[in-house]
C-alpha cells in the first residue's frame, strides 16, 4: 500500500478520536496487515502515546508489543463473523475498544517503570487511586440476625460466628454457609455489605455462589426452606445458582425480581442509577416487572427503568466482559458520562462529577483498574471528555 507519512498520520488520528468512517475506516484497518507499514505505523503509535500523556519518547520495545497486540486484537475481532455487525460501526467500536485497551496497559507499564521523581509528582497530584485486584475484605462487614456487626477485615480465617445452629466460616476467598443447618435456623437472615472499591464472595447453604461488586449488599435466609430461595440484592453481584427445580432461586431488586432455576447471571441494581440491567451467562431467568414476566437467553441483558413497566432487551454481548469486575476489569459498552462516572466513583472510592452537557457514548475495555489516572488518561483520548480537578474530587466536562 502506497501512503504517505502525513496520510498515515492523518488515519492514525482520526482514529483514535474515533471519527473514521467508510472508507477510511476501511483503509485504516488494511494499513495493520501492510507489513511495508510496520515501521511507520510502530513510529506512530509511540508518537500517538507520547504526545496524549506528555511523556518520553516510547521505546522500540512498547512500540512493538503494543503494534503486535493491535493487529492481534483486530485479527480476532474480523475472524469472528458470527460475533460482529456487518457495518463500519461496529468495526469503529472494535478499534476504539482496542485502543483503549492497549493505552491503558502502556500507561501501567510506563508508570510501572517510573522513576522516584516522577512517582512523587504523580502522587502529589492526588490522582492515583490504587485499587487491590485480589479479594478485597477491608470493612466487608457482615450483619447476623441479632444484629450484631462483624467487620470481616478484623478476623481471621475460621468460624466468625454462630447462630441458630449454624456456622459461617471465612475463607481466603470469602464466606461459607455450610449446608448442614438445625431447624432453628430457618427464618434467620444474614446480611453482607461491602464498601466502595471492595468486594467480597459468599456460599451460600444451598451451594450457590454470589460475588459483590463495590458499594453493594445481600440480605439473605442462614437455611432455605419452603418453595423459593429468596435473596435481596442492591448494588451488583454475579450469581452461580445451584439447580433445584422445586425451588426456583428469586433475586429481589426493588419492585421486580429475577426468576431463576440454577444459571449464571449478573444483576445490577445500585439506586443511584437509573434502571435495573440482568446480564445472563448461562442457562435461562426471568425478569419479572410491573409490567410482566420477559424471558432471557445467554448472551442477553435486560433494562429496566425503575418504577417503569417496558423492559428492554440487548442481545449479542460480550457477558465476560460485563462480569470483568469480579477481577477487577472495568468495561463501558456504549455508556454515557453519567454511568461511567457513577462506576469510577464505586470502583475507586472518589467522587466524580459530570457535566450534563457530555452526550457521547463510551466503549472502552481496562484489564486492571488498579489506577484511576490510567482510566481517566484513556478515556481523555477518545478527545470526547476531560477531567478537572473539583474539590476533593474531579468533574468530568466536555473536551474542548
């Protein structure tokens, strides 16, 4: 392909601002499988990224790795028909992904690598925000049917209480319920809470398998009994629901609900947010409304406005991407400023504003949000928002 340095220049731009389009989205993408281009292209990716964050020029060796993960990423994304739209949109939102994919991951690599001077002025920017990525227990507090309140974080692994016959013991990756319970425990519930940037897992008597996302809460019976097994959630958490065909598993969100029979699924229903979204993994739930019962497949998810009657349904989504909080990956699919602020403030325990006047929609994929200047850096190269410091928080306004 014959192009020049300032043609190159020109798509590489465009795409990162996410406004290529036809055929020049088209080109843009055959200049990846060009290997006279190569060179051209690793220069332009090491001046892309250096230029967006005022850093040092890149080296050959990040130049290199982010180029060959680039045109793996984008391979995968174009060898898959049955998993894509055939239309330049879907294509613009592959890439967009990717590069913010790979740009968030150069971020952790350069800082990673940063000298002292330079981690002390990041640090004196009250910027970072550092998030563990393994089970997070730091003021996970659990609430026994007495009322009484354990913070998790100040006990050891073991039995961490006792009531009506039943033990809950901790584990190194979350809590226990055992399945053996007296009858004096049916009626008895249990509450689990955690803070914001944490989250916690617990098992459940009957086998089932619940992760808390930050900011969330479980109310729960220490022993199932009758026809259902009834839990109330708000915030998020992903579910592995043992199989009882007697007794359908319900997950009660506000004035609706999640049926289910054993499946895998993701609720998410923080109440600073405007609707309730199930996400299905596996098997088969149903959403049950105000305004009736609306059937999931895998792959699908449901919003739903709260007080509302109409459920909406997305289909085709990557559900391993949308349940990445459970190791501690952010994922947008098309979310506007609002939701993605409302995330970041969960998931890193800061406050962050938003200008109304943000209309755009936001895809972008981070494998380890262990840092919030790594995830607002990236999101600042879509050239669609900017992030000002306000107060002792930031506030996202339009870029200019």
């Amino acid at each position: 392909m014959d192009m020049d340095r300032e043609r190159l220049t020109s798509l590489w731009r465009g795409y990162a601002q996410g406004t290529l389009r036809g055929e020049e989205l088209e080109q843009f993408l055959q200049t990846l499988d060009d290997p006279a281009l190569k060179d051209s292209i690793r220069a332009e990716i090491g001046e892309l990224l250096s230029t967006a964050s005022n850093a040092a020029p890149v080296d050959d060796i990040v130049e290199a790795r982010i180029h060959e993960r680039l045109t793996q990423a984008l391979s995968k994304v174009t060898a898959e028909p049955q998993r894509r739209f055939l239309n330049q949109t879907y294509l613009l939102y592959a890439a967009a992904l990717v590069l913010l994919v790979l740009t968030a991951s150069w971020y952790v690599w350069m800082l990673g690598f940063a000298n002292p001077a330079e981690s002390e002025m990041m640090n004196q920017g009250q910027l970072v925000r550092k998030v563990p990525l393994a089970q997070a227990s730091e003021y996970v507090t659990l609430t026994l049917g007495n009322g009484s309140r354990i913070p998790l974080d100040g006990v050891k692994d073991g039995t961490v209480a006792r009531e009506g016959g039943t033990s809950v013991v901790k584990r190194r990756d979350g809590l226990i319920y055992g399945s053996g319970q007296t009858p004096t425990s049916a009626g008895l519930y249990h509450s689990i809470e955690t803070p914001r940037g944490g989250r916690y897992q617990v098992n459940l008597s009957d086998g089932t398998r619940v992760w808390l996302n930050a900011a969330s809460g479980i109310r729960f019976p220490v022993r199932f009994s009758g026809d259902t097994r009834e839990v109330e959630l708000t915030g998020q958490a992903y579910f592995e629901v043992v199989h009882d065909a007697g007794r359908p598993f319900i997950v009660k969100v506000g004035d609706a609900r999640v049926e289910v029979y054993g499946t895998h699924f993701d609720v998410m229903n923080y109440q600073d947010d405007p609707e309730i979204r199930t996400t299905l993994l596996e098997g088969s739930v149903g959403f049950r409304s105000p305004g009736g019962l609306t059937m999931l497949r895998p792959g699908d998810q449901s919003k739903s406005g709260r007080g509302q009657t109409t459920v909406k349904i997305r289909t085709g989504l990557d559900v391993q991407e949308i349940i990445g909080w459970r190791e501690g990956r952010l994922h947008f699919g098309g979310e506007d400023i609002g939701q993605v602020c409302r995330a970041l403030s969960r998931a890193f325990d800061v406050r962050l504003e938003f200008d109304e006047r943000i209309r755009e929609s936001f895809y972008a994929s981070f494998p380890e949000h262990g840092r919030l200047d790594v995830v607002l850096k990236a999101l600042e190269m879509t050239g669609k928002v900017k992030f000002e410091k306000s107060g002792d928080g930031w506030r996202a306004v339009p870029h200019s």
